[in-house]
C-alpha cells in the first residue's frame, strides 16, 4: 500500500489529465469519501475498483460535478477547478457515462445522441443534420443499431451503451467516465464494449476511467488499477505489475476479515 | 458471501434481460404503432361522432351551431394542450381552472381601480398568473411536494382569492374596443387564438430543445438530469406556461360572455381538460403525448357534450360515456407504462 501510494505521487505532475489530492465527501454524519488521492494520465485507461459502498459512485458523481467535495481539490491539466455543475464539468470535456445511461426511452436514437447539445436552424431542432451525424458517429465507431430513428426503448443493452458511449465521446471528450458499463451484459455485448473501449485508447487516445465491480471483466484494457477502500485508494498498480488473482485475493482477504469479526483496516 | 452469490446471480441474469429486449422489442413496437394511431383513432372518432350527430339532427352541422361548438370548445382545447405539456414533463397543474378565472379578476382590478389602459391590465393578469405557475413549480421542484398536493392546495388558494377580491359577484368587462374584439369579442376570435396556441405548442414540442427536454424530463428525469437537462427550468417554465395559457383564455373567454365569473374555475373545468388530454394519448406518467392529442381529445369531449345536448339527452348520460372514455383510455396508459417500466430492468 505504502508502494502504492508512493507510485502515485511519484508520476509526472505534467502528464495528468485529471488530479484528485485529498478529496473529501461527507453525506451528513457519514463520511464516505476520506481523503481520496488519484490522477489519471493522458491517454491512459484506468480501472476503478472496490467493493459494494466504498464510495466509487460518490466518487465518480465528485469529479463530474454532480456533487461537490466537502474537501481537497481537483486538478484538470494541472489547473485546479471548482466543479459546480455538470455542465460545468462537461464543458472541461468531463463526459460520463453512467450506469442507467442517462438515454429517454421515449426518445429516438438521434434525439438521445444529441440530448442536451442539440444541434438547431433559428428556434427550430435541426433533425436532418442530427440524423446525419449521428448516423456518421456510429458508423465511426463501428456500433450498429436497426434504425437511428428507432425510440431507445427498443435497442439491446449493449447498443444502448454504445450510443451512451458514442454520445459522451462526441460532445468533445476530453476524459470519459464510464459507469459500471458491461453491467447487465452477457459475454457477447460486453466484448462489443471493451473493442469500443480499446479503440477508443488506441485510436483517439482519450483517457478513461472505468469504474467497476467486477474488475476481472475490463483487466485487459486498463493500463492502471486503483482500489477505493473505506474512501481511499488503497492499491494504484499499472496492470503489468498485477494480476486479476492479486486483486481478488486483497478482495477476499477482506471478506474473511469481515468474517471473523475483526474490524476491517483503515 | 452473501455479495458474492447476488453478484453471481447478477450475471446469470443478464442474457435473460437480453431475450426480454427482443419480446420487449416487439411489444415496444406494437406500442408504438398504437401510439401513432391514436390521434388518428381520436381523430376519426370525432368525425365519427359529428356524422352520427349531423344524421341524428340536422342542425348539428349549421353554421350557428358549429360558430357556437367552436367558441365553446376554446377553453377545454387550449387548457387541454397546455396541461399537455405539463404531463409530458411528468407533472399535474389542478389549479389552471382557476388560473382561468383568476386572470381575468386581476385584470378587471388593475383596470377598474388602477386605471390601467386595457392593454396593460391584461399583461399584469397575465403577469399574476405566470406567478401563480412559479410558485407552483417552486414548491413542486425545490420543496419536493408532489405536483398533484401543491396545485390542490393553489386550486382551493385561488378559488378563495377569486371570490374575495369580487365580493362574490361576477364583474362586467370593459366596453368594446379593439383590444376586447382581437381578444374575444369577435365571433371567431377565441377559435382563432385556440388554434394558433395549439398549433404553437405543437410547434415547441416537437420542434424546439425545450419540446425535446420536456420529453426527457418525463421520460427519465434522472437520466436528463446527469445529462446535463434543466430538469427544473423544465418543470418551473412549463408550470408557468401552463398558467399563463390558462389565464389568457380565461381573459378570452370573460370578453366572450361580456361577464368575468369569480366562480368560471370550478373542477369541472380542469378535470375535462384532464381527461381530454388522457383520451388524446398523454401519459399521466410523462415522456408521451401531444398537443394535438390533447385538443382533438377536447374536440370529441365537446362534440358529445353539444351532440348530446341537441338531442336533449341529459348531462349524466355525458358523463357516463366520460366516465367510460377515461377508463379506458387510461387503462391503455398503464398497460403502456407498465410494457415502458419492465423495459427499464
């Protein structure tokens, strides 16, 4: 842990994208965020990990600006920012895309693409430009769906989060956050998400953070994992100098902690 | 371990939420079908109705009759789309019968005891019931009360209001001039205005951002909300909307019957608006809907309610065929909804 956290510190200050120094969250009495440290390099992809309540979502929501920390700061590009809103972040390049998508169901595919950052003539939505790029978009990325005027409500998991994906990539991303995104997702879909996620690094070198519970699935495609454990990072390791059995070991050891009635370490 | 058995079966769930896409697929696109039929059935249903009407009694169709149907049918309609937009969004407004009479008392006073030139008596009532919509959707979006609790309240609120400030008893509005004839004295004039705000809405539902937002924020207000929607300026701006629409027919209406009714807002009025925009297609829920929906839902309510009234039929009979017509046309809402929610697993 000491290594880890050494490692963190260590890297180049100039090469973050994004750089969290003690940030701190509290929901009333209960502190769920204690003091996290975490910086994501250009271009790299990095995998959050940790168990059910550790704090990944408040976490996640901190950086985008949906909440606000009680503590510490954020540093986008060596700059420290105040986030206040998600647009705010958004307008950084923060994308996110969350775990229910944040796509209407009631809503065509071109509509959902376009949500929030609709392109428009005068007052008036412009429908054919949106169709046509959002038709070029998916096309680019290699996700095909039945019909971009289909209403999302019909799509399958997976197309549903590409297009979630394929929305936050195209409103400039700088970084991309993704949620949990091969939940409820059998092997088949998934693989789709991790090509996608693969060439998304390989091929616009955008930096990612991919925040997991089942970390075995997404191991392949981070450069770096970072543990979140009782609101901080406990284990930041490039994958290279760790393995999906090193994890679940540090996992399970905890689990046979909790097991035995010994108070879990902090 | 208990974790680690609800993520396994977590996973073994997932192909299974994959077939149900496809039933939901089809489910979904029978729904959808249905969906886009149905102003087209409410459509035919009020042909169908003016036909059986016309063959029952040949005045149906005369000239005065439909001039009559017409004027009467302008609050229902525009109250009807306006309501619309509100449930698309996912919210209720039972107090916009009594925007429609509140209105038009503010104006009188403003006329009548400020000395107000009727142009900007009109602005300041209108101006008094866009107020009553922002604190409608205050309440409702910043103090978390349920849409359905906080316009009751406004309701019973405003029916107070209307009455105190007239002593009870209905005002005369003032003399014709210009403004009095553009904005009801002319026979046509309230159907004229009652078309252009339903094609207007119709335009900013289907055209506009804001058209596609309130859409999103019924459908998933969470999801609009993480991107990056103004869920709130949604809610609050339609409320307000809603409001002032029905303040501004109320103001149309009170230069039509030359008399301004502290007691025009009753339930009746909000409820019919209600069902009209159920009956055309709007969700209670939020997400669906439309203003032409809503105004052809109107268009049939009223069509009964003339038909029957030329045939000498009773105002119960109306509202047992009202009472069917909501039924079922509510019935068709849930089963919708209920298809929309087993979509979200």
């Amino acid at each position: 842990m000491e290594n880890g956290n050494n490692s963190a510190n260590g890297s180049a200050n100039g090469n973050d994208f994004l750089r969290a120094e003690g940030v701190v969250k509290n929901f009333g009495a209960v502190s769920v965020l204690k003091g996290v440290d975490m910086h994501v390099k250009k271009g790299e992809v990095l995998g959050l990990i940790g168990d059910n309540g550790a704090g990944k979502s408040t976490l996640l929501k901190t950086i985008t600006g949906f909440h606000r920390p009680d503590g510490g700061k954020l540093l986008i590009e060596g700059e420290e920012v105040n986030l206040r809103s998600v647009a705010q972040a958004r307008a950084l390049g923060i994308q996110t895309v969350y775990q229910d998508l944040a796509l209407v169901n009631e809503l065509s595919v071109f509509h959902n693409m376009f949500l929030n950052s609709e392109l428009t003539v005068g007052p008036f939505l412009n429908n054919r430009a949106m169709k046509e790029k959002t038709a070029r978009y998916l096309e680019d990325m290699g996700v095909r769906i039945p019909s971009i005027d289909t209403e999302v409500a019909r799509l399958s998991g997976g197309q549903r989060q590409a297009i979630a994906v394929a929305r936050a990539v195209y409103s400039d991303a700088k970084m991309l956050l993704l949620d949990e995104p091969l939940a409820a997702m059998g092997a088949k879909e998934g693989a789709l998400i991790l090509d996608l996620i693969q060439r998304l690094k390989e091929e616009r070198g955008i930096p990612m953070i991919l925040i997991v519970h089942n970390y075995a699935q997404v191991f392949d495609v981070c450069d770096r994992v970072n543990l979140l454990r009782n609101g901080r990072i406990e284990f930041d390791r490039p994958v290279g100098e760790t393995s999906v059995e090193e994890l679940t070991e540090i996992v399970v050891s905890e689990y046979r902690k909790a097991r035995q009635g010994k108070p879990t370490s902090g | 371990m208990s974790e680690t058995t609800g993520q396994t079966s977590g996973e073994t769930a997932a192909p299974e939420t994959g077939n149900g896409t496809q039933e939901r697929g089809v489910g979904m696109r029978i729904l959808g079908a249905l969906a886009r039929v149905r102003e087209a059935s409410v459509l035919l249903v009020a042909v169908g109705l003016a036909i059986y009407f016309q063959s029952a009694n040949s005045a149906f169709l005369s000239q005065q009759n439909i001039l009559t149907l017409s004027r009467y049918a302008v609050p229902y309609v525009v109250i009807a789309a306006a309501l619309c937009l509100l449930l698309i969004c996912g919210e209720i407004d039972l107090s916009v019968g009594q925007s429609f009479a509140f209105a038009p008392i503010v104006m009188y006073l403003a006329y009548d005891k400020l000395f107000l030139v009727l142009p900007l008596a009109v602005l300041v009532g209108l101006l008094a019931v866009a107020l009553v919509g922002l604190i409608n959707g205050v309440i409702t979006v910043y103090l978390g009360v349920s849409s359905l609790i906080t316009t009751l309240g406004m309701f019973f609120l405003l029916a107070g209001l209307c009455v105190t400030l007239t002593g009870g008893f209905p005002a005369t509005p003032p003399d014709a001039n210009t403004t009095t004839r553009i904005l009801g004295e002319y026979a046509w004039s309230g159907t004229i205005w009652a078309v252009v705000i339903v094609i207007l809405l119709q335009l900013l539902l289907s055209r506009t951002r804001w058209g596609l937002h309130t859409y999103a924020t019924g459908g998933n207000p969470l999801g609009s909300r993480e991107a990056g929607v103004s869920v709130a300026r949604i809610k609050i701006g339609n409320f307000m909307l809603c409001a002032v629409l029905g303040g501004f027919v109320g103001i149309i209406e009170s230069f039509r019957i030359s008399s301004i009714d502290p007691l025009a807002g009753g339930p009746q009025l909000v409820l019919l608006c209600i069902a009209s925009a159920v009956i055309g297609g709007t969700a209670l829920l939020g997400g669906v809907g439309t203003a032409t929906g809503a105004f052809l839902g109107a268009l049939v309510l009223i069509i009964l309610q003339n038909g029957f009234t030329l045939q000498g039929i009773s105002a119960y009979t109306f509202n047992i065929i009202l009472g069917i017509a909501i039924l079922v046309a509510m019935i068709l809402n849930v089963y919708v909804a209920r298809l929309r929610g087993a979509g979200r697993v």
